[in-house]
C-alpha cells in the first residue's frame, strides 16, 4: 500500500494520468532535489507566483522572508497555497510538432501557512539553509535576535500533493516514423561553476567544506 | 525616458526596491532566456501553480496545451493571471546565516488569457516552438487539423510586469568580515548534455541543426 497524499479533484493529475503520482516516495525526492519553489496566492481574486526558496522535513515546508514581505504577510493569515517545483530534465524532439514534449519531474503541493516562533523558528531557518546547500548552517555566523526579528518563518503542512513526471523518448504517430526528420532526446540539468571568492575574503581562509561537497557533487 | 510597464501595488517590488525593474528592455531579455515558466490561476479562490512551456512576441505571451487541460479551460474564461520566470544564477555565501542570498532574474507577469484561432492560432504555436528551440518548427512535421483541434492556444497580453534581479557577491555586516568563514558565490546555469537519439530513429539521420545550434551554444 502506496503512502499516498488523499487524490481529489484539487490534486488529480487530469492530463496524462500515468503521469500523476500521490505517494511521499515519489514526491518527497522531487521536493528534496531542489530548494527553489514557486509559491502560489490569491489576494482578492489576483494570483501572485513568486519564487522563494524553501526546505522540507517531513510534511511540512518551511519558508522564510522578511516580515515586511508581501507574500510572508498574505501567507501568514492561513490563506490556501499552492507551491510548486519543476525540475527540467530534457527537450523532447519528436518527428510531429504536435508530439514535441519535455522530460521533467514536478511538484504541486497545497496547504495553508502558519507563522513558527522560538525554537522552531530557528529549527525552519536550518532546514531551509540545509535545503539550499548542507552544512552550511553551522558554518556561517548564527542568527542574531535583531536578524531573527526582521524574518519571518512559516510552516506549510502539506494537505495534498501530487507529482507528474515524464521520462524517456518521443512518441510519434505510426506513420511518421518513417519521416527523415531527427528525433530524440536532448538532456539538461542545474550545474554549479567553479565557487568565486568574496573580493573582501581575509587571505588565507580555504573555501567552505559545503561548497567543496557541493562542486564534488558534479 | 524608459519603455516602463504601468507600476501600481500589484506589480511594485517592495523588498528591496533596488532590485525591481519595470522597463521592457529588462524584461523581455528575462523572458526570453528560458521556455519554461510557473502560472499561476485561481479557481474558488484556491491558487494553482502549473509549469509550463511559452513563447514571448512583443507584449504578448503564448500558452499551448491540450484542449482538455484544466489549466487552459481556465485560463481561456479570461480570469486574472500571474506567469513568473526565474533564472536561478547562483547561491550567495555570506559570512552570517541572515545574509545569505542568491543571484537570480524572475520576472512576473500579470495580464488575461484569450483564445486564439486559425492563423494566429498557429502562429502562436510556432513561436511557443521557435522559444524552446528555435528552427525545430520548420524541421517538424506541421500540426494537422486533427493536431489542433485537440490543442488549445492562448495569448496573454501583458497588463503589468516586473522584474527582479540580484547579481555580485554578498553583502555582510561591517563586523562579520573579519570572521574566519568563507565567503562568496557559486554560480549555476542550466546546462544541456549530449543529444541523444531515439532508438527508433531511421539509421543515417543526422542530428537536427536545431539540436546543433542549440550546443554549440555551450
């Protein structure tokens, strides 16, 4: 029996069902591969979607921004929130137009945000950092009361979510296969550079383990 | 005198104003970097944030889908729409936890959708083609009246619109530079891999100039 998030009509994968999938051991390697999301909300009946950054520990996200944030100050009043992620993972070149597609991996999740305060402010503030690049957070300078005070952290329990993936090459129609016309698969990913020192770096400090595991990571 | 997008609430950048734009010359090159973008639409004031391919021709943006798309059969009622692009460019270390940041360029767009058919209907679907890889239209098996009947195209013409943008290294308070951590930017970029053929491709085929052109931008 699959984990599944509770499929309704808010959450069901419409077009292309095989595609959709409800289950946390889909969905969760989705959230966790990324830290940028694109968060979703309506003020009088005028969507917004802004990118944020985020961090996920179990059915919860954690988001963080300035208190003076427009979207930090419409979520925290509960308002419904979708949030999504989309890693692009190829251009797919079918023999048709019509049948050109991508090969991709997303994430839709829905819920509403609450305001966290104390410790599991700070708790938020971690996941999130950890999210965006591991060990980083014990690395840097840790938050001041001040700082604290100018963020805003709001968890989002996920009430429902669902993925869609598309994987492999193209589908044509029976006929066109026969067309002299290329078709395949042309992959892409987020790759990280080479890391570039801060112009004001005092000599002598090496670069952050965090980023020697990130780049290893390539 | 800059080529300006009207700014009132809905599209003025509030957190750090420095960074917002409004002028087409900013935009449009956001824009035109990247195919795929996050929509966001509302239905009983519950928000979806769906990813999707466009294509950009002046002050109007195009959207295809299948006919059948919740997404489309939405969006086409004319309801309120915000279509957000974001290059993620890299991640910005600062010395303390609060400033760390990244460097990126989204651009947010607000506008209605409206159907389009006959020659613009695909036009509209050649230039969504020409923005994920430009001369794959001319390479491909046209759409046949089947092909379009099942798919819907949408212009949305820009209302407002604005852009934000970070770039440079991190900005650290006076007393944190002398901390023994490190500090600085790792840049990322969406990089595209190797073409790889359909299994079923006709032997002899060359790869696509499309595909050519599109590497030989590495």
């Amino acid at each position: 029996m699959k984990n599944n998030y509770p499929i309704d009509v808010r959450n069901k994968v419409k077009r292309v069902p095989k595609r959709g999938h409800y289950d946390r051991a889909t969905i969760y390697p989705i959230l966790d591969a990324a830290f940028l999301c694109h968060v979703g909300f309506s003020v009088d009946e005028q969507p917004f979607v802004i990118p944020t950054a985020y961090g996920r520990k179990d059915d919860t996200i954690y988001l963080h921004g300035a208190t003076t944030s427009r979207m930090m100050l419409n979520l925290e009043k509960g308002i419904p929130v979708c949030l999504t992620v989309t890693h692009l993972d190829g251009l797919v070149l079918a023999r048709s137009a019509f049948h050109h597609s991508m090969n991709y991996r997303s994430a839709v999740v829905f819920g509403t945000a609450r305001l966290v305060e104390g410790e599991e402010k700070l708790e938020g503030l971690r996941i999130v950092s950890e999210q965006i690049l591991k060990d980083r957070w014990d690395e840097s300078r840790q938050p001041i009361e001040k700082e604290l005070k100018a963020t805003t952290v709001l968890r989002l329990d996920i009430d429902q979510a669902s993925a869609k993936i598309r994987t492999g090459g193209p589908g044509d129609e029976k006929e066109d296969y026969a067309l002299p016309i290329w078709a395949g698969v042309v992959p892409c990913e987020l790759k990280w550079g080479e890391a570039e020192a801060d112009e004001r770096l005092t000599p002598g400090i090496e670069t952050a383990n965090s980023v020697k595991q990130l780049l290893s990571r390539l």
